[in-house]
C-alpha cells in the first residue's frame, strides 16, 4: 500500500492541474476600456491607395496594420465628398439621417442673395455666408462619439483637429472641448473663442516655418516609378516635390507639412489637457487634410501623392511615439471620408480611354437655359441651383407649380439622355426608396443616392455621373483631379483599429465607416440607446472573446 501521505500529495497535484487546465480553456479577462480614444481621417485616402502603398509603410501606417485591418470599408452614400464623409466616422449615422448630404447644398428661403449653404455654417448669424462661413456644426442632426461619451462622463474631454473646418464639425460634433483647423496662416477655432496656449505656440512655429521657407521633399526609390510628368491643359504634373518659398502660405499649406502641423497642435494638446489621464475616457479626433489637396492640385499617381503618403505615415509614427510616451492606454482608429480617382489626362494613358471630362452643358446654369428654352419660361434666371453638374439640383421657387412638374420632368429626361449620366432621380422617387441594407458593396445606384438623400435638404433632382467622368470640366492649376461620384474608387477606404496588445487580424468582407462608433462605443463600454446607430459593432478581439459583448 502507498503511504497516506505520497496519496494525498499525488491528489493536490492533480487537482492543480485540473484547476490551471480549465483555466487555459476560459478566455482571457478583457482588458478594462482604453481611457484616450485617438480618432484619425485621412482625406481623400482610398481603399486603391492604401493597397498600393501599404508594403511601403514603416511609421504609423505600418503599426495600424498590426490591429485590425478592414481593407474594403464603405462610405456607402453617393455624396462622397468630405463634409458627408466625415459625418459618418463618429456619429455611425449616414447622410440620410444626420442631414450632412453635400459639403454645399441649396437653401432657396434663405432671406440672404446667396442660397448656397455651407455644411459647416451657421446661417442664422448674418456674418456669415458660404464663401466666408461663421463655422458652426448646427447642421448636424445627430451626436457623435465625443457627445455621448459627455452625456455619460461629464468630465471627458473632446478635442479635434484638423487642416479644414467640417472635418472638425463633423467629428467633433456640439460639445466640442477644444477645436481647431487651418484659417489663412495659421490654426483658428470658433467665433470669438480664445486660442489655447497649445495652438498659440503652434502657430508660432508655423510662421516662423512659413517666413524661412522649406526645401522640397525627397522621393523615397520606391516612388520611382511614379516620377513621370504627364500634361494637363498648360500644365505639367507628376514630378513636384513641394518646395516653400519664403513668405508663400499656399506652399506650406499644400503640402506634407500641413499635416506634419496638425499632428504637432494635436500634440500639444494632448499635453496641455492631460488627455487620457483624467477620471473619465478622452477623445481625440485628428484629420489629415493634405492627402486631399495633393489629390485635387495634381490627382493620386504621380510622385506627389507617392511623397505626401511617406510624409504622412513618419508623422503619424512619430505622432504614435509621444502617445507612447506620455503612457496613455490609448486606442486608435483611422479611416477616410472618401477616396479619390486620379487625373483624366493620366487615366487615359493608364488603360482607361473612357475616362473624360464632363460636358459643361451639365452645368446648373446651362441645363436651367435649356430647360427654359424648352418650355417657353421666361424672366426666371437661374432656373437650376446646383453646385456643379452632378449631386442636387433645386428648381427656382419662383415656378408655378404647373411649371415646375414639367420643368423637373424635363430636367430629369434631359439628364438622362446624356451619355455622361450614370443615373438622375427626381426626389419623389428617392423618398419612395427604402432605406438601403446589406453589404454597401451590391448597393444599386439608386440606394446609394437614398443613403445621402435627407428630403429636407436635398434637391428635386440627384444626379450621378458616370464612371471615370471628371465633373472637373476646365482643369486648372492647382486643381485637375476631384472625387464625389457614386463609384467604388470613391466609396471604398480602409477601415483599421490598434491598441497595445490586440490580436490583429485582417478582414476583407465590406463594412462600412458608421461600424466605427458603434464599435467604439462598445470598446468604451458606453451606453447608447437602441437605434442610434446604422452601423454594427466590429468584433476587435480576433481571438475566442467578443469586444461587441
């Protein structure tokens, strides 16, 4: 017989190690909700160019990578232009319900000459107009993140910064902390606000970078191939390096070093508010406007956006290096308000002969003519509104309403016949049209027209052009490429969360950019009423356990 005691002994160690088995067979604890929330946009960042650059990435684009990576994310509406766009990223609500369905749309009972309405404006103070706006986010029908993280922690801190204005409204939302975007020579924030000393000392360096001027930027090798000049109207594109001159803003601004600044305000305050060190969880929301202005000044396949993409992911690497730091638990997101397509005269080179710029009879004021001519209307000028020639079209108030049902039958026809014109639908049949669902990838045209229609807003007729038409109809210096279509090189942008510590993991299957909050939110474990998202919480773990629980 085995002693009492050798017994006892061999029945413990079992017990142990049952005890540490059914341990390895339970998930790990979750880790507790991060206390900075680091929310990034990339204007004008593609789904495409993310894909043909990302090998290249060692700084911030690379560490993002190591989280996960949803490659084909959808801004799902057809207005794909920056002030919808980033509605989307932190209210998790599309441009039908939080009312933001055009960077420009119409007003005709405005009292004021101009009827143009600016996204990010506050119409009822008279200062301000379209062109010259007092910034405002009232337009916004819906809060963001950082509104309702406030609701729930009072004492959490929302901050955003970025190079345009309705990047700041519309990430930042009604209960911004701390806002400021690019205004002439340097960072501004709201009407009659006083700057912070972090966006004080940033402007400082700015205007000290601003009046010394900047040598150009070297093209990394692998940019190589990119660096070949290619012809627009009397222009030549393809092989600029940003240069700054002394004393010329324009030069600063439009370059890699917008960026790099943005970064540095943002910076600064992080430092100043303590983000991330307080009682309750922080947000801070950064927007990187550059990517969009190299892509509108000389399109997104010549060596400029090559350098524009490796300045930017330094920057950001470096902006990750003081977040570490500072020793924050800090989680990111990045993502885009749109993507973009690349010049026409380069399309064309690069096996997409269709590609073409649009026939300036779609404009508004030419299309208004034609209709008037049509019906025998007379003395109503303009007849058509619109802010280019595709999106909406308002017909003049001044119609009768026997006028305006043949006026917009016409219009509609007339749109329709053009080969430029993908689709046109009148609004009567937008507002018939369900609430799109499913995958944003198998959207028709017309459900991603409705997903960016608001009835309040939007015009009697929403145009789309077809696939690789400019609606740039005269190229210019400094703007010969621009993105706004229904189409996919538009739509679809890359979608990816890190923090310290995750499981990464990849995921082609199409989400769409309102998967953002609802994900955050969960993340945050913060309390949101039913149906205040579109979107659906994006599981992070990449392993047995379940963020979204």
């Amino acid at each position: 017989m085995r002693p009492r005691a050798f017994t006892t002994a061999i029945a413990s160690l079992a017990a142990l190690i049952a005890v540490a088995a059914s341990a390895q067979d339970k998930p790990a604890a979750p880790p507790p909700p991060p206390r900075l929330i680091v929310a990034l946009s990339v204007d004008q960042f593609s789904a495409d160019l993310f894909a043909q650059y990302r090998r290249h990435f060692t700084g911030g684009l690379a560490r993002l990578q190591n989280g996960a990576v949803f490659p084909s994310a959808f801004q799902g509406h057809a207005a794909t232009e920056t002030c919808p766009g980033h509605s989307t990223l932190l209210t998790g609500v599309r441009p039908a319900r939080n009312g933001i369905i055009a960077n420009n749309w119409f007003d005709l009972s405005l009292t004021r000459a101009d009827k143009r309405v600016y996204c990010s404006e506050d119409v009822t103070d008279p200062e301000s107009s379209a062109d010259k706006p007092v910034v405002s986010p009232r337009f916004l029908k819906v809060p963001t993140l950082g509104e309702w993280m406030k609701r729930q922690w009072p004492g959490s801190r929302n901050v955003a910064v970025s190079g345009k204005d309705r990047a700041v409204m519309m990430m930042g939302g009604h209960a911004i902390d701390e806002g400021y975007w690019w205004k002439g020579t340097g960072f501004s924030s709201f009407k009659g606000a006083v700057l912070s000393p972090a966006a004080v000392a940033e402007n400082g360096v700015i205007a000290k970078m601003i009046a010394h001027g900047g040598k150009a930027f070297a093209a990394p090798a692998w940019c190589g191939p990119r660096d070949r000049a290619v012809a627009v109207g009397k222009d030549s594109i393809g092989q600029g390096r940003f240069p700054a001159p002394a004393k010329d803003i324009t030069a600063f601004a439009r370059s890699p070093r917008l960026d790099a600044a943005t970064f540095d305000l943002a910076g600064r305050l992080l430092d100043q508010l303590k983000l991330g060190k307080g009682d309750a969880p922080d947000l801070l929301s950064v927007s990187l406007s550059a990517t969009d202005y190299v892509g509108h000044a000389v399109g997104n396949e010549g060596v400029e956006m090559c350098i524009q993409l490796d300045q930017l992911d330094r920057s950001m690497g470096a902006f990750f290096a003081k977040l570490d730091k500072a020793k924050i638990d800090y989680a990111v997101v990045l993502s885009a308000d749109h993507g973009g397509v690349d010049t026409v005269e380069r399309l064309d080179q690069q096996a997409l002969p269709r590609a073409v710029r649009v026939d300036p009879a779609l404009s508004p004021g030419a299309l208004g003519k034609a209709i008037s001519a049509q019906l025998g209307i007379i003395g109503i000028d303009p007849l058509v509104y619109g802010d280019g020639p595709f999106g909406d079209m308002y017909l003049s108030r001044a119609l009768t309403p026997a006028q305006k049902g043949l006026a917009l039958d016409a219009l509609v026809a007339k749109l329709r016949s053009h080969p430029q014109v993908a689709a046109a639908f009148a609004a009567g049949e937008l507002s018939a049209t369900p609430t799109p669902s499913g995958s944003p990838q198998d959207w028709t045209l017309r459900d991603r027209a409705r997903a960016s229609f608001d009835p309040e807003r939007s015009g009697d007729v929403v145009v789309l052009l077809d696939r690789a038409v400019s609606p740039i109809s005269g190229p210019g210096k400094g703007y010969t490429s621009t993105h706004g279509s229904a189409w996919d090189y538009d739509r679809r942008v890359p979608l990816m969360f890190w923090r310290k510590g995750m499981n990464g993991f990849e995921q082609p299957a199409p989400v769409e950019t309102v998967d953002i909050a609802p994900t955050l939110a969960a993340l945050l474990k913060l309390k949101v009423p039913d149906g205040s998202f579109d979107g659906r919480c994006l599981d992070l773990d990449g392993a047995e356990g379940n963020t979204c629980q």
